[in-house]
C-alpha cells in the first residue's frame, strides 16, 4: 500500500495555486493607476516653461569706422565765366554747350566796341591799374605753378622710393596709399594753378584791349574785338546766343574743363561738425561698377537751409570732395552728376564693439541681453561710436561675452533661452 501525501501539504500546494490564479486580476487593478499618474505627470511637463530659442552673437574686437552717406554732385572745379571788357555790340554766337576750345586760340565771340567817350585822368588811372593788377596777378599765377611743379616732382622722388620698398615688402600699406594719393592730389593742384595761369594772362589781355580801345575814341579806328579762350578746355554754358547790345562784363559763355572734376556734399550740419579736411570719402552710386575713391578738402565753414523732400527744414553745409584716383577707362563723369558719398568721420583699428541689433533703449541707458548658464541676464551697456552695425562698447561687457540678438518680447531677466539652431 502506497503512502499518499499528508493532508496539509496538499492542503499548502491548493492555496499556492488559488494566488497565482488571483495575480494577474490584481495588476489589472493598476493599470488605470499608471495611466493616471502618466498623464498628469505629461501635464506637468507640458505645463513646465520651455527655454526661448534665441539668436546669439559674442563680443569681439576688431577695426570699427564709422561713416555718413549722403548724396551729392559733381562739379567743375574751376569754372570761368566769360564777358566782354568793354561795352558793345556782341555778333552772334556760334559756339555751343560741349565745343572744345583751346586757350589763346579759340574765338568765343566778337564785339563791336562803342565809341569811346574823353578819357579823364581818372579813367585813365583805372585802366592803367586795372592792367598792372592784371600783370601782379599773372606773376602770381606763375609762382603758384612753380610751387606745385615743385612739389609735385618731390612727392613722385618719393613714391619712386616707396616703390622699390613695396617689392622688397619694406614698407606698410598705408605708407604706400598715402605716397600714392600725394601724388594724385598734387596733380591736380598743379592743374588748377596752370588754370589760373591762363585764366590770369586772359584777364592781363582783357584789361590791356579795354586801356587801348579807350585811348583810341575815334569810331573808324575801331575793329571787332575777338574773345579769345581763356582756358583750354570746354563750354560749359552759353548765356548770351542772340546778336545785341551788352554792356562790360555782362556774363556771355561758361568755360571749364570737364576733366578737372570735384564732388559737393550738402551734409545736415549734425553730421558736418564730424568731417575733418582729409577724411577719406568712398564715391559710390556714380554709375560705375566700383566704388571711387577721394579726400576731404574743404568743409564750408557757412551753412544754409533747405527743404527736404518732406517739407522739413534742415541746415545743410557743403563739403568739397577730391578724387584722389582717375576714372575707369570707358566711364566719363560730368558736370553736376549725381553721386553718393559714404565720408569717413571716425575709424580705429581695434576696439570691443558689439552688434547694434543686441541693444535696445531702457529709459536713457542702453541694454543687453547677455547670456549666461542657459539664462537671460538684463545688462547695462555703455557705448560710444557706432556705425549702425556694431557699436563700440565701454563697459558692460568683455570680449567673449555672449549677447542675444533681436530679443523677442518674451525674454525677460532672468527667463530660460537656448541658442537658435541654424541650418
């Protein structure tokens, strides 16, 4: 006979069997519990503030310059207005706007003079003077082209060194490009003086016809008198066409040369207090494909008022421009032609500067966003110069340093931001 099991083994084994049945009932009864506690806790993180993306930008240094572009045009720099030195009848002119002329050579126009009235001690003294201030002032026209000639063969002695430094790399870049616009500069100055020289001996011949057309008052002794060209060069404008009556000096023609060019900034008188004479100035806009390049020579020490498009009144002041290089083969400028000026007023060549779109105004401070540890910081900047893309910082912030740019309205001190990924 077999021994079976005693009863509380199986009794044990039964109730083993009864809770595993039971189990899986039991976890059913969590489930609704996890699902719960998972979509609160998906609340609370929906809920949770979320970093901003942001656009950030560092703190450098670098060469800053800081500029004024305005519009302007171009000019004829030495204009002559031609007119007769004594009264009379003026034949018709033939000559027209763009004629070349060439000086001593070219008639303009010719005159019948009027008979000559007595010639008084007085007159005669007047005339007299007139011819020997005529002179004086060629003599000093002579000189002036001496003392350019002269400057000029020094100033190319020293670019013809500073050529031969530049191939052996003995000399600086900007050694080089002021030798180089010293040149150009004293080449124009050598021009107009050998203008005035011929503006000077036009004038000495002037005055000595009007002295002889006055000694001599004897109507059928009187010839035509011939305007010669003062200047070589071009017409420029013709005021008197028509054959008629014109009186001593009355203006006739305008003669120039077309090639003798300078550019007229009107610049607000804010902005002209900063120009210095030998500011470098970029010509763009002119109708070429590169920029040209000039120099400050005069700033106008008088203002004068104008009407800005929108009917506002603006104090302007004109700045003279020199070109300091020629114009491209193929493109010719002329007179009173549109032109945009960018005129440096301030530059350095290394200074911790900023981006402007990083600043914004609080009050009368300036104010940044600096990031820092994930965080949006409120940062009091203080700056100087300012180009309109980076301004120059003088405290507030080190180089390195991370700004925001453009901070939308929902960064505040302070607020979660991270970097915006760029593609």
């Amino acid at each position: 006979m077999k021994n079976s099991p005693p009863t509380s083994t199986l009794r044990n084994a039964k109730g083993a069997a009864d809770r595993n049945r039971q189990r899986p009932g039991a976890w059913k009864k969590l489930i609704p519990y996890a699902i719960g506690a998972a979509l609160i806790g998906g609340i609370i993180i929906g809920l949770m503030p979320k970093p901003i993306e942001v656009e950030l930008a560092t703190v450098t240094t670098g060469p800053l310059t800081v500029s004024v572009l305005e519009e302007g045009k171009t000019r004829i720099r030495h204009r002559y207005t031609v007119s007769p030195p004594v009264s009379g009848y003026l034949n018709r002119v033939e000559l027209r706007a763009g004629d070349r002329i060439e000086a001593g050579k070219t008639v303009l126009a010719t005159i019948q003079p009027q008979p000559a009235s007595f010639l008084d001690p007085r007159t005669r003294a007047e005339a007299e003077a007139r011819v020997r201030t005529s002179e004086a002032a060629k003599l000093q026209r002579g000189a002036q082209v001496d003392r350019a000639r002269a400057s000029l063969q020094l100033a190319e002695k020293e670019l013809a060194r500073a050529k031969e430094l530049k191939r052996s790399g003995a000399i600086a870049a900007r050694d080089w490009d002021t030798a180089e616009s010293q040149v150009n500069v004293l080449q124009r100055e050598l021009h107009a003086a050998e203008f005035g020289l011929q503006v000077a001996e036009f004038e000495r011949a002037q005055a000595e016809a009007a002295l002889l057309q006055a000694e001599n008052p004897n109507a059928a002794k009187t010839e035509p008198l011939p305007i010669l060209a003062p200047v070589n060069g071009f017409i420029l404008n013709v005021h008197e066409e028509s054959a008629r009556i014109v009186a001593a000096g009355a203006p006739i023609m305008e003669v120039g040369d077309p090639t003798d060019l300078e550019a007229e900034i009107e610049l607000l008188s804010t902005d002209a207090v900063g120009v210095q004479p030998g500011a470098p100035v970029t010509i763009e806009q002119w109708g070429g494909d590169a920029p040209l390049h000039g120099k400050v020579i005069v700033v106008e020490p008088g203002g004068f008022t104008k009407i800005s498009a929108l009917g506002v009144e603006e104090q302007r002041v004109r700045v003279r421009v020199n070109f300091t290089e020629a114009l491209p083969p193929g493109r010719t400028l002329g007179d009173r032609f549109r032109v945009e000026a960018r005129i440096v007023t301030w530059t350095s060549p290394g200074v911790l500067q900023v981006p402007m779109g990083a600043l914004f105004r609080r009050g009368g401070d300036w104010m940044t966003f600096r990031f820092a540890g994930g965080k949006a910081r409120l940062t009091k900047v203080e700056i100087a110069h300012n180009n309109g893309v980076v301004a120059e910082v003088r405290s507030g912030l080190e180089k390195d340093a991370r700004v925001i740019l453009h901070p939308p309205d929902a960064v505040a001190d302070g607020a979660s931001v991270k970097a915006r990924r760029t593609h």
